[in-house]
C-alpha cells in the first residue's frame, strides 16, 4: 500500500507541473500575440505567435514539466508594464519570475540601465521606479523560504546541481559536468542568432528591449552548461521581434512547413530520450 500511495502521490505531482506549464503556456502564446499587437512589434503577430511556439527547443519545455513557459511569461509581463511606465506591477511581475528561475534578477540590472539612461536624457527622477526594487526581493524571499525549510539561506547554491558560470564561452570545455561533448557547433549558432538579436534592438524605442537582451545574452556565453538552447530561451521572443520581417517572409514560411514534420519528429525524439533515471521519487516531494 505505502508503494501504490507513493506511486499515485507521485502521479499527482507529475500531472500538476504538466498542468501549470500548459496553463502557463497557453497564457504565455495569449500574452505574446497581445504584447506585440499592442506594441505594434509586427505586422503580423498571430503568425510571429505561432513559430514561436513551434520553435523547436521551446516546443519540448513547453510540452513538459518545465518552468520556462512560465518564465519567460512572467518577463513579458514586467517589460510590458515597465514600457507602459506602471513600475511595481513590472517589479511585482519580475519578482515572481525571478522566484520562478533566479536569472530573473537580470530585469532588475536591466531596467536600472534603462532608468539610467532614461535620467540622463530626462534630468529628472519618477519615484515610482522605486518599482523595479520588487525584483531582487522576490529572490529574497526564496532564499528566506530555503533558509526556513532547510536552515540554509544558501540551498540553491548547495545542491550540486548548480551551474557554473566561470568565464566566457566557458561551455567548450568537454571536461566539465555538464558539457562532457566537444559536438557543439549549435550553440554556435545560438550565440550567433542572440548576438544578432542584441544589435537589432539597439535602436529600438522600447529601451528595456535593449538593455534586458544585452544583459542576458552576456549572462548566457558564461554558462558552463551543453543546454545553451534552453538556457537561452527568455530572449526567444525578443529575437522573434528583432527578426519580425525574416520570420513573416515567405521564404522562411515556405522552408517551416517543410520541416515542421522534422521539428515535431525531434521533439519526440528527445522527450523519449531524455529521461530522468530516477526510480523512487518520494525524496523530491
């Protein structure tokens, strides 16, 4: 019986993440066709929404029980509303995303290089931006809960299962834990499309845009870890909006639906052969 209750709790847990990240997702494919209407990003916002959500590593996390969709929904909504000059509800939402995943607390680095430069062309200082101080607070009280529940303020960093972030373009080190390949040329790539990223938004009249793919993208080429694709998706959508007219085109439509069978095939693919070996979950209830 104490085996068939752990089986069935275990059950239950696994069907809740499945549950809050497909709600998240379905919220976070609302949110993101509404985010770029709104702010007149695209001409075409229903179709930038649907790539989006075919992208092949974002199909994966999106089709599990990650917390990326979730994430990445609750950094569109602080850059919303910090872009729309509402300041706590942007540090309210960033806190919550940094509580979600700690790198969160890049929107704080972020939108204080934007108020920065805001002051500076300005002369002038909005109290309101107090705001945005809701950001590392929310990473604050995670730390709190860690220290309440496991008397260690610094769990997170305890676990051993950390990622390292030592120097730049760290991950081609086929000696470390989380790399162990040298067959690496895709994130190549990724470190080529956010770099491009980066530069098409720096001119862009939403500042926040700029500074929180700058900052992030110098954060990604430090991390010491093979999964750059999925370390790297918050500036997904930030290139889906630098990138607006290439992934509208014609040329680029006509190639995603050749490959569209491809792209599903490797998510199966990988969903299969990803799997975590863990026969008894009780000790990460």
């Amino acid at each position: 019986m104490v085996f068939f209750g752990g089986w069935f709790a275990n059950l239950e847990y696994l069907k809740s993440m499945l549950i809050v990240n497909l709600l998240a997702t379905i919220f976070l494919g609302w949110f993101f066709y509404f985010f770029v209407k709104k702010l007149k990003l695209s001409k075409n916002p229903l179709l930038l929404t649907i790539i989006f959500l075919f992208i092949p590593r974002f199909l994966v996390v999106r089709s599990v029980g990650a917390p990326e969709s979730l994430f990445i929904l609750l950094i569109l909504l602080s850059l919303y509303f910090f872009e729309k000059n509402h300041y706590w509800l942007a540090g309210f939402f960033g806190g919550l995303a940094t509580a979600t995943k700690s790198p969160g607390i890049l929107l704080f680095a972020s939108y204080f290089l934007t108020l920065v430069e805001r002051l500076l062309k300005e002369k002038k200082i909005n109290l309101n931006w107090l705001g945005i101080v809701l950001i590392p607070l929310g990473l604050l009280i995670v730390f709190i809960f860690f220290w309440i529940n496991y008397k260690d303020f610094f769990a997170y960093f305890n676990t051993g299962s950390f990622v390292p972030i030592p120097y730049p373009f760290s991950v081609f080190n086929f000696q470390k834990i989380w790399v162990k390949t040298g067959w690496l040329e895709d994130v190549l790539f990724y470190f080529f499309l956010y770099g491009m990223t980066v530069l098409s938004l720096k001119s862009v009249k939403y500042r926040s845009f700029f500074y929180f793919s700058l900052i992030f993208y110098l954060a990604i080429i430090f991390v010491e870890h093979r999964d750059i694709s999925r370390y790297s998706l918050p500036l997904l959508p930030l290139a889906m909006i630098g990138f607006d007219k290439f992934f509208a085109s014609k040329k680029f439509l006509i190639v995603f639906l050749i490959l569209l069978p491809a792209i599903i095939l490797y998510a199966v693919n990988f969903l299969k052969f990803n799997l975590m070996p863990i026969s008894n979950w009780q000790p990460f209830l």
